[in-house]
C-alpha cells in the first residue's frame, strides 16, 4: 500500500513542476492511464493555485533576491508578451502544458495582469491539464504497444 502511495505521491509531485514528467511517470511505473490522468491533473491545478494566490509574494520574496536584475525587454519576455496578446488567458493556460511548465504558466498569468480573473484561470487550466494529461498519457502508453510490433 505505501509502494502504490508513494508512486501516486511521485506523479503528482513531478507534475507540480514538469507537466509531462507525470505521465512519464506514471507509464515508467506501470500505474494506470486513468490513474496517472488524475494525479497529473491534481499536480498541475496544485501549481496553478500555489502561484496564482502567493505568485506575487514568491515573486517578490525570492526570484529578486536569487536572480540578478536583466533588462525589462528581453527577447524571452517580449515571446510572452506576444503569445498574450495573441492567444490570450486561454492561449496561456491551454500551451501551459506544452510550452510552459505549470509554475511557469501560472508565473506568466500572474506577470501579465490575469490575476483578476481567478475562476477563468483555474476553468482554463483545469480544461488545459485534463486535455493535455489524457494526450499526454494516453500517446506515451500507446508507445509500449508500437514498439512491440514492430518487433515481430
């Protein structure tokens, strides 16, 4: 029972920080698509909630301190600024698992002034991790079976 827990505890973690190390988890470990779905999901939406309340305090409170000052307009923050403008809070949340981690998705909303709308946040997000968690699982789980064939 503690092995079962701990690799649920090992998903959910990881995807706190890296979206896709979940389902890679969850496959290495030989845990469940739908198991491995839940507990990625759980993991992103920890994140989000984290960073979308105490973003602006973490922010302030330790990024300043590790991090020297750059310059306001690097090439970084000008893609950003741009794939807002573009897509969006939606655009944001639904490539959060794709090109952002979910801390860095959450980060980025909050950078940008999307904090003042929190039940579309976590309904985008939510939408993003559930979508992204089943592509995601489901193609890496899918790979066992493409290997083996093409074995024989």
């Amino acid at each position: 029972m503690a092995e079962v827990l701990a690799t649920y505890f090992s998903i959910y973690i990881l995807s706190m920080v890296k979206f896709i190390a979940g389902p890679l988890t969850g496959f290495a470990t030989g845990t469940g698509i739908l198991e491995t779905c839940i507990f990625t999901v759980l993991g992103m939406m920890t994140s989000v909630f984290l960073f979308s309340y105490f973003g602006k305090f973490l922010r302030e409170r330790f990024l300043k301190k590790w991090f020297a000052k750059k310059k306001k307009f690097s090439r970084k923050n000008r893609r950003f600024v741009t794939i807002w403008k573009r897509y969006g809070l939606f655009g944001i949340a639904f490539l959060t698992p794709v090109l952002f981690s979910p801390i860095g998705g959450a980060v980025l909303i909050s950078s940008l002034g999307g904090m003042s709308h929190k039940k579309k946040i976590f309904a985008y997000m939510l939408f993003s991790a559930s979508f992204w968690s089943v592509i995601y699982t489901t193609l890496i789980h899918q790979v066992k079976y493409l290997e083996l064939s093409s074995l024989f």
